[in-house]
C-alpha cells in the first residue's frame, strides 16, 4: 500500500483497488486489506440486514457469515462492474447473499467452523435502535450508515492527529465546527479557553476544517479503487446524509 498514485500526494495505493485488482487471485496481503475494510465497514451491512427484517440475533449471524465468505470464498470474482467502489459492491453482494440465506439452515447451524471477525455486535444492536422510523429502507439505512461510518472514521484519524502533535485539547475544544452540534460557543470565548486571540482561533478552526475535508478525502479513498471517483463518491455520500 505504498505505491503513490498520480496526483494528490495523499492518495496512494488503497486498500480497495489493492483487493480488486487482486480478484481472483488471494494472497495474505490482500486478505488483509479486505478484512480491515470489513472491520471498518460492518455495522452499514448489519443495520441493512437488520431492516431486512431479520432479528438481531440471526443479523449477527448473518453478518459473520458474508463477512466469512467474502474473505474465505472468493466473492470477489462475483463483483458487478462497480466493484470500483467497496461501498456499491458491498451492498450488491449482500442483497444476493441475503436473498440465498432465506433457503438455508436457522441461525444455530450458521457460520460454523469459519474464522469470525472481532465485532461488537451489542453495540451495533444498541446503534440499530436508534435508527430512523421504519419508512427507511434498507438500502437507505446502508448509504446513510456507510456515509456517517466515514465521517466517523475520518474524525477518529484527526483526533489521533491532534493527539500525537500535543493539541488534543484544541480539537476537543474546536471540533463542534466539524460535527455539526448546534450552539457553538462564541469564537472569543474559546479564545479565552485556550489563552489566545479571537483571530487565531479563527485560523485553527480554517485549519481544522481543511484538514477534516482532506481526511475525508483520503477515508474515501480507500473505498474505491480510482482517485477521479472521490468526488463523485463523496457528493453521493452527501447526498445519502441529506436523505436524497
């Protein structure tokens, strides 16, 4: 995953276009791309199965399942032309895969002797409850969960970022201005709380924003196998956050 791509120096070979080059052919390093994508990007499938309307105990089992066969059955050689994105083929390979369950075995005979991935499906049951009504679909429910997902891995890098410069408290402070919290405190309030000016809180919270955009950028990047697809990725993600 080091070999840059042309263009902004921040994309480089990505976890997505490593494993969907690879389609067909394994390898450690590419099981390895795909399960970090899957341990990123579990809990969009989950609440899609979920609203699905299966329980949430044959949800959890259903996840591990696909999740078990996508990294030990070659799933990949079935990827529709889209594949380009991790987000598109992930959704079309569940339906069908979810489709093909109801036919098969109850929930106790599911999954077994297959390696499982280290989830928290408590947690992902206590986020599935606080789900929109139930007029979402599940396909709407994925898009939403897979935009938030990013987001939320994209703030998690940023705070790790600030950490390791020593200015945690600062992101703590400013980081309202990215996740859109109502009630802001006034910028010479914070200034006061950071013992500085009114003028340089205003350049960290400039700072801070274009930072999160480029993180965003470089989280979506992951995702799809070409760099021209970031932005129409990202605007399709918007878009699924507004509710479109």
């Amino acid at each position: 995953m080091s070999s840059s791509t042309s263009g902004d120096p921040q994309f480089h070979t990505t976890h997505w276009s490593m494993v969907a080059a690879a389609a067909g052919e394994g390898g450690e390093a590419t099981r390895l791309a795909l399960e970090e994508l899957c341990q990123a990007y579990w809990y969009p499938l989950y609440a899609f199965i979920r609203r699905n309307g299966h329980s949430a105990e044959d949800a959890r089992d259903l996840t591990q399942e696909f999740f078990a066969m996508l990294l030990e059955k070659g799933y990949l050689g079935d990827a529709d032309p889209e594949r380009g994105r991790f987000r598109s083929f992930l959704l079309t390979a569940a339906r069908r895969f979810v489709t093909k369950q109801h036919e098969k075995a109850n929930a106790q005979k599911r999954g077994g002797g297959r390696r499982a991935l280290s989830i928290d499906f408590a947690d992902g049951e206590s986020r599935y409850q606080r789900e929109p009504a139930d007029e979402w679909t599940a396909e709407r429910i994925f898009e939403r969960r897979w935009a938030l997902t990013l987001l939320e891995r994209s703030l998690a890098r940023m705070k790790e970022e600030y950490e390791a410069e020593g200015k945690l408290r600062q992101f703590e402070i400013l980081k309202v201005f990215l996740t859109g919290e109502s009630g802001a405190p006034p910028m010479v309030q914070l200034a006061a709380q950071l013992d500085t000016t009114e003028g340089a809180i205003k350049v960290a919270v400039h700072r801070l924003r274009q930072k999160y955009r480029e993180l965003l950028r470089a989280t979506i990047a992951q995702t799809i196998a070409a760099e021209e697809d970031v932005e129409d990725e990202l605007a399709q993600l918007l878009a699924a956050l507004r509710g479109n």
